[in-house]
C-alpha cells in the first residue's frame, strides 16, 4: 500500500493528475507470488513472506489468511479513497469472490 500511494504522490509532483487504480495480487501460493512480485519489481513485506513461510505445504490455510489480509488490504486502500481496484484473477474467480464478500463499504 505504501508502493501506491508513494507513487501517486510521485505523479502529483509532476502534474500527473489521471486515475491510478491498485493492482491486486490475491495469494494463492508463495511460489507464485514470489514470481510474480519479482517480474513486476515489487517486494513482499518481510512480516508477509515470513508468514507465508510458515506455512509450508499448508495451501488451505494459506490461501485462507491470504484472503483475510488482501481483504484488509482492500478495506484500507477504499478507505483512502482510490478509484478502484484491478485484481489479477490468475483464473481463481473464487478467492476474488471470498475477498470481494469480506470487503465492508
């Protein structure tokens, strides 16, 4: 979240004034997190990754906190107002939906 909104403050600076919407990766697996945050240059909290970790082979758990803690997620960047949310679905319609049911607005 911080990522975001250090980049919109970035873009005021410069007069970029158009609507900048949140990438949102559910986690469906530190594998593929991990991946995917690398290709997109982004990091994984520390406190996350540790998390995650502790999981091990657990996906059912794992993917049950994650929802929990994107749905949070969710909650505070509306809260903040930003202009919608983009969800990188990766073909799991589902957890989208679990995440979409927790977000209160």
């Amino acid at each position: 979240m911080d990522a975001y909104f250090k980049f919109i403050e970035e873009c005021q600076k410069k007069s970029i004034n158009v609507p900048i919407i949140p990438g949102i990766m559910p986690i469906y697996n530190i594998k593929q997190l991990s991946r995917f945050s690398s290709n997109c240059g982004a990091e994984i909290p520390r406190w996350l990754r540790l998390k995650l970790e502790s999981y091990g082979d657990d996906i059912v758990s794992l993917r049950a906190f994650g929802v929990d803690v994107i749905s949070e997620l969710c909650e505070k960047l509306i809260q903040y107002g930003v202009p919608g949310i983009h969800f990188y679905t990766l073909n799991e319609s589902g957890t989208i939906t679990k995440i979409i049911n927790n977000i209160k607005n």
